[in-house]
C-alpha cells in the first residue's frame, strides 16, 4: 500500500489520496496541540515545534518551512513534514514532495489535527547519503475518531536538496 506523506492509508486513517495519512490532509493543529486549532503559524516563536525534537517551532521547523534553510537529512526532513501538516504549511509540502510522485490537489483537511510523531527506525538518510528511509507513527484526530498512521517514508535528493518520493502505510 502507498503510504502517508505519500497515499494510500485505509481503514478508519485518514484516506484518499495524498500525504500524511493519504488525504492530502493533515492540518491544523500539532503534534502534542502546542499550536491548538488553526492553520496558521503566528505566535509560533514560544511554542514547541510539532515535530516532537522539543526546540521552539520558530527554531525547528519554522525556517524550513519559511525557505530559510534546507533540510540536512531525511529524517529532518520528515519531521519538518510533520509539522507541516500540523501548521498548515502546504506550500512547503509542494517544495519538498518529488513531482513525479506529486498529487495535483494538495488541500490539507481543517478537520484532521494531526497529534504526536515518533519516529521508530532510520536507514541512511544522512548528510553525505542520497537515500533514505524513515519508519514512523504519527497520531491524529478527526472529531471523535482518533488512529495512528504507521508508515515507512523513502526520500532522495533532487538538486541537493531531501525531498519526499513515497512511503509504505505499515500494520
């Protein structure tokens, strides 16, 4: 099955097709609720980062996904996918998903909060790597339904820079 942050989540998960959980969805409050409801990412300098490492957001994943700075390996860059979901960030999940793999529709679901990541395993992935794979688990909530999608991401690098090719949804 494709995965999240990829397509293909099936089941009561959040599906269709896309990322994050297939939906191309996945918006608009984070991990742990540090951002509570909305898509938006102001007041973001104080509050903890979604991707779970624990930094501000305003130090973590905010420049990534202000285009300040790149993604140093593919775990990095999952995370800041994550997060992504979890802020709203849509832009930066067009930039950092291989277009080949690309969905056209995008449109992140306002209904689905996406709750706590925990990244299980790492292959390669590293600074001086061109590959890698991220196996995680990331929660969410959509109105009283909650699950987790498990999923093993595959990321490359296009033009020196991690992206995002496609995942497996796991057990």
């Amino acid at each position: 099955m494709s995965g999240a942050f990829g397509a293909g989540a099936s089941g009561s998960s959040p599906s269709g097709s896309g990322t994050f959980g297939s939906r191309t969805s996945g918006a608009d409050a984070s991990a742990g609720g540090t951002f509570g409801g909305g898509t938006g990412r102001g007041g973001a300098s104080t509050r903890t980062c979604p991707c779970g490492s624990g930094a501000a957001y305003a130090v973590c994943c905010q420049p990534l996904h202000d285009g300040e700075r790149m993604a140093l390996t593919a775990e990095e860059l999952m995370r800041s996918r994550y997060a992504a979901f979890a802020v709203g960030a849509g832009d930066y999940l067009a930039r950092t998903w291989h277009p080949a793999h690309r969905p056209a529709d995008l449109a992140l679901d306002p209904d689905l909060t996406w709750t706590g990541l925990e990244v299980l395993d790492t292959r390669a992935g590293g600074p001086d790597d061109d590959q890698g794979e991220v196996e995680f688990r990331a929660s969410w909530r959509q109105g009283r339904e909650r699950g987790v999608l498990h999923e093993r991401s595959r990321f490359g690098r296009r033009g020196g820079r991690w992206v995002y090719l496609d995942g497996d949804v796991l057990g």
